[in-house]
C-alpha cells in the first residue's frame, strides 16, 4: 500500500515539474520598447488649461480603437507647452501648433518623435503644408504690435 502512495506521489510530483518547467521561457531577446506607429489613426488637440500648465496630443487607432494621451510626452519625455491650438499632417510630419508657447512642433507623423520647431512666432493658429519644404503658419498677433 506504501508502495502506490509513494509511486502516486512521484507521479504526480514529476508531472508538476514538467509543466512548472514547460511554462518557463529563456528571456534572451530585447528588452527595450519598441516605438509606436501612429500612421493608421486620429490625432486629437487638447489646448490644455488656459495660462498654466501643457497642452498634449492624444491618439485614436482606427483599426483597434485604442487611444493614448499625451503621446508628444511620452515619446519624447517632454511636454508641448500652453496652449496646443491645432495640429496638421503634411508630408509625412505632424505640425503641432503651440499658441501660448509661440512655436510650432514638428514630428515625425508616424512615431511622434521631435524633429524641431519653429519658433519666434506671434501667438501661431493654425498650419498648412504645401510641399515638403513649404508650408504656411497663421498668427494671431497683438492688436497694438
């Protein structure tokens, strides 16, 4: 009678070694994150809090529908500034038009990743692009300036 228990036992022992070490997977590969791809979705503007604080951008996948906040600051660890007025698309760049901050954020459309600015601007509105190394830049200057 011993004899069984203890060959049940071993039975059952061994198989829960087999599947404790069948779960276990060798984690050789890469670990760092790789970038986003904003290409298949919606850009969303949030102008952020009048006077104080970041505007941000957020992100709506057409294909999944997941949407990220705030992805020009958490792709490149800073935020945009006050007040994000609008962003346009053109030629495969994002231009994010940040009124309060006086600038205008260019990114690559696809990672969100700064490529430069456009600064020295007088309380920018809105962007359009017509070609890859053209593009025109509303402002909404002061009335007495």
């Amino acid at each position: 009678m011993k004899n069984k228990t203890l060959v049940r036992l071993l039975t059952v022992g061994i198989l829960a070694m087999a599947v404790t070490l069948q779960s276990c997977k060798d984690d050789d590969g890469d670990n760092t994150p790789t970038a986003k791809n904003y290409a298949n979705g919606v850009f969303i503007s949030n102008e952020g809090p009048f006077q104080s604080g970041s505007g941000s951008v957020a992100f709506w996948s057409r294909d999944n529908q997941i949407k990220e906040t705030d992805i020009y600051n958490t792709v490149n660890g800073v935020p945009l500034g006050n007040i994000v007025q609008s962003i346009a698309v053109s030629f495969g760049k994002a231009y994010v038009v940040v009124n309060n901050a006086n600038k205008v954020a260019v990114v690559d459309a696809k990672t969100f990743e700064n490529k430069g600015s456009i600064e020295g601007l007088a309380l920018p509105r809105f962007f359009v692009g017509v070609s890859e190394s053209k593009g025109y830049i509303s402002e909404w200057v002061n009335f007495g300036g």
